[in-house]
C-alpha cells in the first residue's frame, strides 16, 4: 500500500543484555577460556571477599585467601561437575581456605581470660563512638576464641544469613554438627561479650 507505513518491530535487546550464567561461563573456563573465569570473579570477589574477612578479621588475609582460592578453582574447574551452584562451590574453596589459615594461627588465651568488659554509656558523645568500636573490638577477639569451624559456621548462619544446608555443604560437614558447632559458637560469644549486653 502506498503511503502506508511499515513500522518494524523494536529490536529485542534481552540477548545483548543477558549475560551467560554461571554454569556456561564455569564450562567454558574449564575448557580454558579465561575471559569466562575472568567474570566468574567479577561477579563473585565481592562476597568471596566479605566473607573471608568476617572469618579471617583482617581485610589483608582475606584477599590473600581469595585469590588463592580463586586460583585453586581456575586449576580444578574441570573437577566441577555443577552439582551445586558455582557461587557455592567457591564459597566452599574460600571457606576451606580461611579454615586453614584460621587452624594454622598460634591460640589464643582461653575465655576466661577475656575479663569483664564495662557496660556502655547510651549517648552519642565521642565516648560512645569509642565504646562502639571497643564494642567491634571485643566481637573480633570473642570469635578469635571460637575453633575454626565454629567461627566459619557462625559466620555464615548469623552474618551471611546461608541456611543451614548451604553452610553444612560449604564447610563440607552435617547439618546436625553444624547446628551443633552454631550453638556453641552463640554460646561462647554471649558469654565472652555478656557486659555488652
């Protein structure tokens, strides 16, 4: 028809925008492709990191883990056999990891040297901002005092919010024992930290 005129449909820019998930880009990095690794870690370094901080407490260790747990997955990719989500798999390695670092720390002193730690003033004034810092001072070494697998299952519980599956599969042991090992964890931290209360 003349004078007519053909509208053409928008363009579908979904496939320019969807990005591969993680399942592809994990096949195709263990065929080599390191491009695909490369934004496996973008999009995971972040929460790799957080994590392996609150385990570790210092920001320094935790990348030191994180790369060295990235490089452990780039050089067992073709061992993953997506049973569970790539993400899991690496929050698995990264625990591992700081497991590791954690039980190759010399002890620390045992509970009931931590002492008794005097109740805060509730104000704003520069004294209770220093009393919130002592107050995240105190948390880093009561969780200096848990065992290595408390610590990391308490993190990933109470902090990351995982489920307790998610945290039995990532520190590679049963729900029952991490059940178990969070109990005891909430336990020694309300007892170490019972004056901040």
């Amino acid at each position: 028809m003349a004078g007519a005129r053909t509208q053409s449909a928008p363009p579908d820019t979904r496939a320019d925008t969807t990005a591969p998930d993680d399942a592809l880009l994990a096949v195709r990095a263990a065929e080599g492709d390191e491009d695909a690794f490369a934004v496996l870690v973008q999009r995971h370094a972040a929460a790799l990191i957080r994590l392996a901080t609150r385990l570790l407490g210092t920001g320094a260790e935790a990348e030191d883990a994180v790369q060295d747990a990235f490089l452990s997955a780039w050089r067992r990719l073709p061992e993953f056999q997506g049973r569970s989500s790539f993400g899991t798999w690496m929050y698995r390695i990264v625990t591992n990891h700081c497991l590791n670092v954690l039980r190759a720390r010399k002890p620390v002193a045992p509970l009931e040297a931590a002492g008794d730690v005097p109740a805060a003033e509730h104000t704003t004034s520069p004294a209770r901002i220093t009393e919130g810092r002592d107050a995240v001072r105190e948390l880093r070494e009561a969780l200096d005092l848990l065992s290595a697998e408390q610590r990391a299952c308490w993190v990933l519980r109470e902090l990351d919010g995982r489920s307790y599956e998610f945290v039995a599969d990532a520190v590679g042991i049963s729900q029952e024992a991490v059940r178990a090992r969070v109990f005891r964890a909430r336990r020694c931290l309300t007892q170490a930290l019972g004056a901040w209360r």
